[in-house]
C-alpha cells in the first residue's frame, strides 16, 4: 500500500469527528441533546470558538440538528457518515481572527497607497450593500466581498491583494454561510455597513492608523456577532 500525503488536521476538524464518533457509537443517541457548548469545550480543554465551528460541521454534514432557542440534537441517520467535502475547509471563526491580523494592515496601506479610482471602488461596493439591503439583501454577500476586494487592491500589492481574495473565498464556504445564517440580517448588515464607512472615510481622509483600527474593529464586531448568534441558537443547559 503506497503511502499518503499527510496534512495537519484543523482543530475543529478534530473536534468534529470526536463527537461524530461517539454518536455513531451510540454514545448519543438519535434525539438527545448534546453538551452545552461550554462544557463540551472543558471536557475537550479546547476554545469555545472551535467547539462552535465543529458543530456547524457536524451540521451542515446533517449529523446534527440546531434548534434555535434549545440546543443541538443528534439526528437519526442509517449509516455512520464520513466528514461532508464540503466542511473540511478552513474554520470561519478561525478565518475571521486571520483576516482580522491582515486585513488591518492592508487597511492602512490602503490609505497611504489609494488612488482616486479606489476610492470610487470603495464607495461603489458601499452603495452596492446599501441598494441590496433595500432590495431584501440577496446579493449582500457580493458586495461585502467587492468592499473588501478593492480595500485590498487599492493597498498596491499584488499578493495581499490575492490573500485576501482567497481569505473572501474561503467566507463563503458552506460552514461559513452556515454561521453567517444565524445573524446576517438586515440589521446587521446596516451595523457592517456603518464600519464600512468608518474605514472608507478613514482611508479617504488618508489615515492609516485610523483605517488599520476601524477595520479591526469591524472585523472584531464581526466575530462578535457571529458568536453572539450562534449562542442564542445554542444557550447553555
């Protein structure tokens, strides 16, 4: 037998197929009620944050159900499952901690680096969010992603500048548009549109150590509001 490629497994991945184990061993049976988030990540001597990114694995791969108000619940399946495609990539807490380390510094440069035509970029993405909020918000993903993407072209450097292209790919993977269900609504895209503006007027009034603050601060609301949903989607017992 030839020998395999050997790839660190991410740590939510890990977490994952625990309990996915212990749920095809029986160990929870189709119906009950997991452990709260918090004990579940005592017992695991993990972070709440990756005990989170595991359960929406083992949810978007239909082992588990999340009822919103009560908890998560194990679901009758036929056969053991594997992990789905789908959710093996990066964890999207995990991902937003990362862009928050880059994305800031791009900020700046941006600042400092930004010609006229970026800044019309800039504000164009922003009215695009505004437009798809009035419109029921279907395309608001896209024109976060755009908001982001010219920020990061307008910095001038060409690999940052696909970083973060892969950072925003990455975004949108199934777990991600998973968490980002259980708070991106309307209100809450105003909130990121108001931050938006604060690191547009800031990279406009070429300002770098004010864009780098006011895009950390966004994306540390962001983590904020992701984890603040999911918790009420998942309380403690």
């Amino acid at each position: 037998m030839p020998l395999q490629t050997v790839e660190p497994q991410r740590l939510y991945r890990q977490i994952a197929n625990q309990l996915r184990a212990l749920i095809d061993n029986g160990e929870f049976a189709p119906g009950a009620r997991l452990p709260a988030e918090r004990d579940l990540a005592q017992q695991l001597g993990v972070s709440r944050p990756s005990v989170r990114e595991a359960l929406i694995a083992l949810e978007v791969e239909r082992c588990v159900e999340v009822r919103t108000g009560s908890g998560v619940y194990v679901l009758e399946r036929t056969k053991p499952s594997a992990p789905a495609a789908e959710a093996t990539g990066w964890g999207p807490l995990e991902l937003i901690r990362a862009r928050r380390a880059i994305e800031g510094e791009v900020a700046a440069l941006a600042a400092r680096n930004a010609r006229v035509a970026d800044d019309e970029a800039i504000a164009d993405a922003i009215t695009g969010m505004k437009v798809e909020i009035d419109r029921g918000g279907a395309m608001l993903q896209d024109s976060d992603r755009e908001f982001h993407l010219a920020i990061a072209r307008a910095a001038g450097n060409a690999v940052l500048a696909e970083t973060i292209e892969g950072y925003l790919g990455a975004r949108y993977s199934t777990l991600s548009k998973r968490l980002g269900g259980y708070f991106e609504t309307s209100r809450a895209w105003r909130t990121t549109v108001d931050e938006h503006e604060r690191v547009r007027a800031a990279i406009l009034a070429r300002n770098p150590e004010d864009a780098r603050s006011a895009m950390i601060e966004h994306l540390d609301k962001v983590h904020q509001r992701f984890s603040a949903s999911w918790r009420q989607a998942h309380p403690p017992a």
